[in-house]
C-alpha cells in the first residue's frame, strides 16, 4: 500500500483513534529511551548521557529556534524560566540514576506519581479547587508508592527516593509550563530548556566524561532522537485526541518496560512492585475521571463559561 494512501486513511480516523494509537507509539518511544539510558547508564555517567541526549534534541529544533531567535528568547518570566530549567534538570538527573540503577519496571512505576504531584502543585501555584474525592485520590496514589518503595524494610532500595524526586520535580515543571504558557510563546519555553539544560549539565559531563565506544555513540544518538520523536508523538496524540481518553493509555508504559526489562535484563518485578502500580493506576484514572467532571461541569455552568474555550 502506498505511503501517502496509508498516510491519507491515517488522518480520516476519528480524533480519539489517531490519538491512541499517537500515544501508543509515543510510549514505545518513551520506554526505547529508558531502555537506552539504562543499557548507556552500565559504563557512561548520567550526565554524560543527558548532555548528548540534550544535543541531539538541540540539534534537531534549532532550525525552528532560529528561525524565531532572537524573538524566542523575549519572556515575561525570565524567574519561571530559570526556575523550570533548574527543576527539569533535577528530574531529568533524578529519574535516569534511578532508571539505571534500578529495575526498569519499578523506576517507571514509581514515576507515576508525577500526576499526584501536579494537583498537589497546581492548587500552591494556580490557585486550583480540589474536593476531598481528588485528595482521596492523591492520598491512595501516595499509598501504592509506599508500597513499591517499602521504607523501612529489607526490600527498600535507597534508589526508589530518585524516582519519586524525579517524578516530584517533573510534576512541579508541568504546573509552571501552565504559568508560562499564559504569558510565553511555546517556543520560548522550548528554547530555554534547549539551550539553559544543556549548558548546566555541560560542566559536570566534562568531568566525568569517557569516550564512548561506536556502540555506546550509537546508543546515545538513537536516545536523542527517539526521545524528540516520543515527545512529538505526545503532542500530536494531545492535540487530536481528547486528553481524558489518552491518559489512561499512557500507562501501557508500564508493560513495554516490563517487556524490556525481562527480555534485555532477565527481570520482571516483584509481587510489591504490581500491587502498588495498579493502585497508583487506579488512583491516577481517577483522578482524570474527576478533572473530566470537572471541566464538564464548568462547561455546561453559566458561570464558568469564561474559563473556557468553549
């Protein structure tokens, strides 16, 4: 079948099936990266490792940057914008130790819980309401964490407090992209990242540097690239498809990291690992579900009509 056919069939689904099946690819994509840093991680140190991955990104989205520059740097926020660089530094260092040094399944798992983190986050910074069902939620969610994490016991892995900093800093990004993107062009916040985390982490880099062999260059090549192509796929899934749908999909993550980590590894997670994950799942969809409800009710309400687009 011709490319541009399949292409053209494609773009005729609904919105809803071209998002899923955006999301599914999106987090293969994600999950070949960690794979990649976790396999990149045995010899090469992580900031070895995010500076090339930085480079390639940068690589690939300068033509746009310039494009724009020097207009893409102007910003009402500068202190946001430094402040996001900083925090998606930490969660970026935070999650891939934990990604190397941990079993693949568990250090995805545990990086769930940036969704309990966000509303926690967004009612300090945007001023949100959360009833007492989304607290609940939280507070199970923050359950099946301690559950994988075990703090206390003989099965705690100090590393599992990596994930859950990383998956806390990621958390923190989010809500002020929602501050900066009411003031900020997107490819102002895209070119801060780009360039302000790649300087921060070059120094470090430096110092620990070690040559990479062909195959380690070839692992950190496709890294870049496979984490530019994921983070598209995401945005393409989010703008055809409604974002209460594909939520719940994205943690198909958990399966491919679980496949990976048997197939490459020879690990699969443990009883602790599966019970907490499905508690934070089922904390996190619900958490969606009342979001959903949420907006709704703005929606149809005379009243919140002009917090909406609609």
């Amino acid at each position: 079948m011709p490319i541009a056919t399949t292409v053209r069939r494609f773009h005729a689904l609904p919105g809803n099936v071209k998002g899923s099946l955006m999301i599914f690819a999106a987090a293969f994509g994600f999950s070949v990266m960690v794979l990649l840093v976790k396999v990149a991680g045995e010899r090469l140190h992580v900031t070895q490792i995010l500076l090339v991955r930085q480079v390639v990104m940068m690589a690939i989205v300068m033509p746009q940057v310039m494009k724009e520059f020097p207009g893409c740097l102007r910003t009402s926020r500068l202190d946001l914008q430094i402040i996001r660089v900083a925090l998606a530094l930490v969660a970026m260092l935070a999650g891939f130790t934990a990604i190397i040094e941990m079993p693949l399944a568990d250090a995805v798992a545990i990086g769930f819980a940036k969704s309990f983190f966000v509303t926690i986050f967004a009612i300090w910074l945007l001023k949100e309401q959360v009833g007492w069902r989304r607290w609940m939620a939280v507070a199970v969610g923050f359950l099946g964490v301690l559950v994988m994490v075990q703090p206390g016991s003989s099965g705690f892995d100090p590393y599992s407090l990596y994930a859950l900093a990383g998956a806390a800093a990621a958390g923190l990004v989010m809500v002020i992209i929602r501050l900066l993107s009411r003031t900020d062009e997107p490819i102002t916040i895209l070119a801060y990242q780009a360039f302000l985390v790649g300087l921060c982490v070059a120094i470090p880099a430096i110092y620990f540097w070690q040559w990479p062999t062909v195959t380690e260059w070839v692992l950190l090549l496709a890294m870049g690239v496979t984490s530019f192509a994921a983070q598209m796929g995401n945005i393409y899934a989010y703008k055809w498809g409604e974002a209460s749908v594909l939520a719940s999909l994205d943690y198909v993550r958990l399966l491919y990291a679980t496949f990976f980590g048997w197939l490459i590894f020879d690990t699969l997670p443990g009883p602790y690992t599966w019970v907490g994950s499905v508690v934070i799942i089922a904390a996190a969809l619900y958490t969606v579900q009342r979001e959903r409800a949420r907006n709704t009710k703005l929606v149809r309400s005379p009243q919140g009509r002009e917090h909406t687009n609609t």
